[in-house]
C-alpha cells in the first residue's frame, strides 16, 4: 500500500474511474494519503463523482510515471470521522483553501478489497493487494 501511496504522489495525477449506471465515468485526482493504516482519498459530496461512489463503490483508478503505469481496482468506503477528514486536508494544505473538515461537503473515502497492479512494457506486471 505504501508502494502504491508513493507512485500516486510522485505521478501527482491519477485518473479515478466510476460506474454511473451503465456509463463509465472518469477524471483527473490528486488525492492519496494514508491514515491508520488505510489509503484514502479526498473528494465533495457536492460533486458527481461522490454521488456515483454511493451509488456504486467499486472503482479503478490509473496514473502514469517514468514508464511504468498503475491501476488500483477497489471498493471506496467513506470514512465520516472527522480526524480521517483532518488528516487530509493537514496532508494537503492547498485543499484548504476549498475545504474544511466541517463543512458538510468534504468526505474521504478508504480503498477496501484493493488489486493493484505495476506494469510497464519491460517487466511482467506485479500485483499487490490490500
Ligand atoms: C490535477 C487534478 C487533481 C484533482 N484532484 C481531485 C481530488 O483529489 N478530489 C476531487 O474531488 N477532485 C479533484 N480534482 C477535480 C475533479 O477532477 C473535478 O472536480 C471533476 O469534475 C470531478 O468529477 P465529476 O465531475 O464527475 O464529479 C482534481 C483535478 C485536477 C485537474
């Protein structure tokens, strides 16, 4: 998980996939922390991708550095403490600006279930789960 944490920061992109009914949708995050032992990301329950994430927790996101890709399929599991939400925006201090940990719209959510796997056109992909 750690690896994975690692790749997401240094990338500084990735591109989280949700299922909206029959639709796949996707958009660029930056968001990748961990708290207690789980990773987490950060979004706005004002937002779409929040709405589907309720509706449908499975996800995949993929980001891209130095050769080697990632994708991480999981389930997302919010997390309504308030010091998961803290932890985050301490983590992230340019979220700030847009969030606070009480105002009703930030949430974080947990990756649960998760495969992620490290390719690259050189070396056979490896996989880690958590
Ligand atoms: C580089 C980059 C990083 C982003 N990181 C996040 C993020 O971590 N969480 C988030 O909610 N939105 C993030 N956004 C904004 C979302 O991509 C944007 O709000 C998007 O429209 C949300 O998807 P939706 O329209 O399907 O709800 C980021 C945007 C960019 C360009």
């Amino acid at each position: 998980m750690e690896r994975v944490e690692k790749f997401l920061k240094e990338a500084g992109i990735y591109y989280l996939a949700t299922v909206d009914g029959d639709q796949p949708r996707v958009r660029p995050f930056g968001t990748a922390h961990i708290f207690e032992g789980k990773l987490y990301i950060q979004t706005g329950k004002s937002k779409d991708v929040s709405r589907q994430i309720h509706a449908n927790p499975k996800v995949e996101l993929c980001a891209f550095k130095d050769g080697e890709w990632l994708r991480v399929a999981a389930e997302l599991v919010e997390d309504d403490r308030r010091e998961a939400r803290v932890s985050m925006l301490d983590a992230y201090p340019s979220l700030q600006a847009m969030y606070s940990a009480d105002d009703g719209n930030t949430e974080v959510f947990y990756l649960k279930n998760a495969t992620a796997t490290f390719s690259s056109f050189t070396k056979a992909p490896e996989v880690v789960k958590f």
